[in-house]
C-alpha cells in the first residue's frame, strides 16, 4: 500500500475507535445534547419575547440556526479533552511508536466527531421543528446547510486538537477548550441581531467568524429574501478552511513533537 | 560489535534549561537484557523516548536493529516494541479490539490481526476477560494487555518502561514469569526499573543512571563487587540497642556501619569474611547484645546505588520537588 492509503485506512482505524466508544459512554452524548435543548428553551420562550428581530423574521427561525452553529462550536471541548486524556494516558506515544500515518490519530479523532456532532445536529434540528422552526430554502438548502454545520465542527474542532495536545492535561484541556466559546458565540449574532448592541461591540460581532458562519446557514437554511445564501457562504467557507489549515497545521505540528 | 541491536552514543536531550540526558552511552547484544536502573526522574524514560522515536535527541546518534532512530523513525517503528510506564490501552474497547487495533496500526492484513489479538490473549491469560472493555480489567490485567500490544508483531527488540511500577507483588511476579519467556525466545529487551530487585532479577546487564549519565556499568555481580566484598549484617531487638551495635561493629570492622532504623538492621562491609564473622560475634557477646538474623552477604543494589550516588533512592523524589 501507499502512504497515502495508509494515511486512509489508519485514519479509519481511528475513526472506529471512536465511534465505538460513543454508544458505551452513553451519558456524554446525552449530557453533550442537554446544553444545546436547554439553550433552545430559554431562547425561545425566555428570552425570546424580549429580542426585537429584523421585520419579517420570526425569532424562532433567527435564533434555532444560531444553536445548530453554536452546539457544533463545542466540539472544540470534546476534541481537546480526548486528546489530552489519550496523551496523559500514554495512548498518544503508544501510537507514534508504531509504523501508523502521523496525521491518522487527528484525522480519525475529526472524523469521529463530525459523525457524533452530526447526531447532534440532527437531533437538534427535531427539537427546532418541534418549537417551530421550519427549513424555507428547500432540501437543498437544508443539506449544504447541514455540510455547512459538519464543516464548522471541522473548524471547530482543529482548534481544539491544537489545544489538547498542547495543555497535555483532560481537566484543564476541557475548561480550555470551552471557556473562550461562550464568549465567542454571544458575541456574534447567533441570538440577537448585531445592530442592538453597542458600536464598539457590532464592530467584533460583524467580524467574528460564528456570525459569518450563521449569517451563511440562514441563508442555506432560510434563504433569502430575509437571508442572502451569498456572499456569506463564499465567507464562512473561507474561514472554515481557514481555521482548519491554521490550526491543523499547528496540531499535527505539536502532535509529532509531545 | 556487530551484533549489538541497541546502540546509544553520546545521546542528550534537554528541555529548556534541564539536562535531562547528559550523553548516555548504551550497547545492547542481540538476544540480552540490558535493565536502565535509576531514581524517579534520572532520564529513564527520557532516553528511551529517544530510542523508540518519540523524541529526537538534541545530540548523539542511536541505532536500534541497524537503523538510525533519527534518520528513518518509521523502519525503527516497524521493527520495536514498546510499552511504557502506563497501560496505554483503549480503556473503553475490550481487549480483543484494542490489540485489533494495534494489529491493523502496524498493517497487519484484518484476518491476521484478529488471528494474533486471540493468540496473545489465550498467551497472557486474557481470554475469558477478552470481550469486556478494558476499564473493567485490574491493574495487572491492564499491564498485561498493553504488553501483549507491544507484542502484536512479535517484535526482535522490545523496550519495557517501568514494566512492573504500580503493580502489587503477585503481578510483578507474573510480569517478570512473561519477560523472562519472552527473553529466552530470543528478544532483546531494554527495560527501565527503579526496582534494583528487578533489575537484579532480570538483566544480564545493568545501567545505573542518575541526573542523567551513566554513573556506572556491568553485570549484577561485577556491580555488587564494585562496593566492596562481603557485608555483615543483623539486626537488634530495640532502637536503642543501635547506638552500642553501631560502636561494637565500627571497632571491629573499622567502618561506619549503615543503620536501617525501621527494620533496625545494622550493616557493614567486612574483609575478613568467617574470621570478621566471628569477631563481630564476640564484639557484640562482650557489649551485652543480643543480635538476630546474624550473617555474612553480599551487597544489594541499594547498598551499589547509596555507594556510588551518596544517598538512597528513594530519597531522590523528595529531594527534586
């Protein structure tokens, strides 16, 4: 075989790994979905009533979309827990002792995630049908919307590789890869739009990367004419790629040398 | 020096301002133990991270079967075994999946990794437990898994890191039962330990290194001569019998003799052997105490260690923190 599909079926021994351990730690994907649902709750009937949305939208439409983008931005934890806990397990130079593809202990850990974050997501997007969200951009909107999602977990997900190898330890591994994101998604216009916030701070939120990725799933999920799809798709996937080859590189960077 | 399948000049490693190797020099024959002694934090681990290509050294060269560690990593990988000081196995795949696993890591055909994971199993007593996720298993049971791991392809040269650390007494002999089977098939085997027993037990030659050199070299025996011949040694019936035991030894042998005071062993190298034997007898006879255990030995490791390092090894980690 070649490297290339050594790099291919050592990432898929990865993969499966992983996937085996999600339906025998059952408690982490349930408590994983409990965050999101509850977020959806107080947004839709707490807060809700409060938000004044831009005419013609429905505050359910505007702000579950910005839940599907920010229950997919913390896979960044689960990312970074697991390695740091594969490293302080000695799991980490068990597997850069054998004759395996350097890339195939993150690619596997990626894939891994972006099928469980897709569960999420699909369970989340029940939850936003039962509230009364409605997909109005088609089935294909809904799709390349739903890619859109798996692609943020990717993003996402880069940075917290980088993170777990680089804290080397689970508990501070697990409060380094979330505590910046609850700052980072309220500050973007996942729950309330831009303009009601003060000057200083809509010239962050137009600018941070979770607005511009939910400015490109309500497009894809909504669609115009309350959400353009373009330019904001071009955008969020620019800075999805972005942070995958950013952060990817420091990753596998830092992963050859712990 | 052909047949040395390990080999280690000069390698040095530091991490930011501490020398953690401090060129160490390593030879290891085909087919031999070769058992790395020291205290907690000596560079141990460090050095065989060298070895297996986790961490490339900062100087030296390292040759493991033929190839240079640093120039081509992966021809080393396909060739070694490893397991380190924990057990580095997947504790939510059962045990046949993660030696699957590592079967398929090291590019095994599926059919032949399922075909060893079962051997290595029945080998190591894992059979009945094989199914179950690895959590569930006890600590002796996680070790002997994750040496089965680095057993999966039936590697020539296998290094063993702390092998037997954390394990109560009745694992450690099973351990060693394994390594010694594993030895007489005829691997060659690196193995880290702090245990002087086990390195005694198990090496036909032994490293002792200390803050990161090698501080000395040879056979158990050769090691054990080092410090001096035969030693003296008994012990008392109470704590204040020692100050007397102590002055009755010092004039008969003209040495300090060492003082255990929790097992209230008192011992000292002596040259003469039966005619020091008896001396010492007599000495203590006419100081009115009354000793047990009374005999002729030769030296332990510790004694080797505390005489060429100036203190015991355990002392060391109080002593770093």
């Amino acid at each position: 075989m070649s490297t290339a599909q050594y790099v291919l079926s050592d990432s898929w021994e990865m993969t499966k790994r992983h996937l085996r351990q999600i339906p025998r730690i059952p408690e982490l994907f349930f408590f994983s979905l409990i965050q999101p649902i509850m977020f959806v709750l107080l947004f839709r009937y707490v807060f809700g009533g409060a938000v004044r949305t831009p005419p013609g939208i429905d505050y359910v439409q505007y702000m579950m979309v910005g839940i599907f983008a920010q229950s997919m931005t913390f896979a960044t934890a689960g990312i970074s827990t697991g390695l740091a806990d594969d490293l302080q397990k000695g799991l980490i130079d068990r597997f850069r002792s054998l004759p395996m593809a350097r890339s195939a202990v993150l690619i596997g850990r990626m894939g891994s995630d972006l099928v469980r974050n897709l569960f999420v997501a699909i369970v989340m997007i029940g939850v936003g049908l039962l509230v009364g969200f409605r997909f109005t951009n088609g089935f294909w909107g809904g799709l390349f919307g739903i890619a859109m999602l798996g692609l943020t977990v990717l993003a996402f997900g880069s940075i917290g590789a980088w993170i777990g190898l680089s804290v080397r330890n689970a508990e501070t591994a697990n409060i380094a890869g979330m505590v910046w994101l609850f700052p980072l998604t309220f500050t973007s216009n996942a729950f309330v739009p831009v303009q009601t916030m003060p000057g200083w701070l809509q010239a962050w939120a137009k600018v941070n990367p979770v607005s511009i990725i939910v400015d490109a799933c309500r497009g894809l999920f909504i669609g115009p004419p309350q959400f353009a799809v373009f330019p904001a798709v071009w955008q969020a996937l620019a800075w999805c790629v972005g942070l995958i080859a950013v952060f990817g590189f420091l990753a596998v960077r830092q992963y050859k040398r712990v | 020096m052909t047949d040395n399948v390990i080999i280690a000049e000069g390698l040095v490693k530091r991490f930011g301002k501490v020398q953690a190797v401090n060129g160490v020099d390593l030879a290891v024959p085909a087919g031999t133990v070769l058992s790395v002694l020291g205290p907690n934090g000596a560079g141990k681990t460090t050095t065989v991270r060298m070895l297996t290509t986790l961490l490339r050294p900062d100087g030296g060269r390292a040759v493991v079967g033929g190839h240079d560690v640093a120039r081509e990593p992966d021809a080393v990988r396909k060739i070694i075994g490893l397991s380190g000081q924990y057990a580095a196995v997947d504790e939510y795949l059962t045990g046949r999946e993660n030696l699957d696993m590592f079967g398929r890591l090291y590019h095994l055909p599926a059919r032949a990794a399922r075909e060893r994971a079962a051997e290595l199993l029945a080998r190591f007593r894992l059979t009945e437990a094989a199914d179950r996720p690895a959590k569930t298993y006890s600590g002796g049971m996680r070790r002997r898994l994750d040496l089965a791991a680095a057993l999966v392809i039936r590697p020539r040269i296998l290094f063993l890191d702390e092998p037997t650390t954390g394990l109560d007494p009745r694992s450690r002999l099973g351990m060693w039962e394994v390594i010694r089977e594993l030895v007489h098939e005829g691997t060659t085997l690196l193995l880290t330990t702090q245990y002087l027993e086990e390195a005694d037990e198990l090496a036909d030659e032994i490293v002792i290194i200390d803050h990161g050199e090698v501080i000395a070299q040879g056979t158990s025996d050769r090691l054990k001569a080092q410090v001096g011949g035969e030693r003296i040694s008994f012990t008392v019936g109470s704590a204040a019998m020692i100050p007397k035991a102590s002055s009755a030894v010092l004039a008969v042998t003209d040495a300090t003799p060492e003082i255990d005071q929790e097992t209230l062993t008192v011992s000292a190298p002596v040259a003469g052997g039966t005619r020091s034997l008896v001396a010492v007898v007599n000495a203590l006879d006419a100081a009115g105490i009354e000793a047990h255990d009374l005999g002729l030995r030769r030296p332990t490791l510790d004694e080797v260690f505390l005489s060429l390092t100036g203190r015991r090894t355990e002392d060391e980690q109080e002593e770093r923190d």
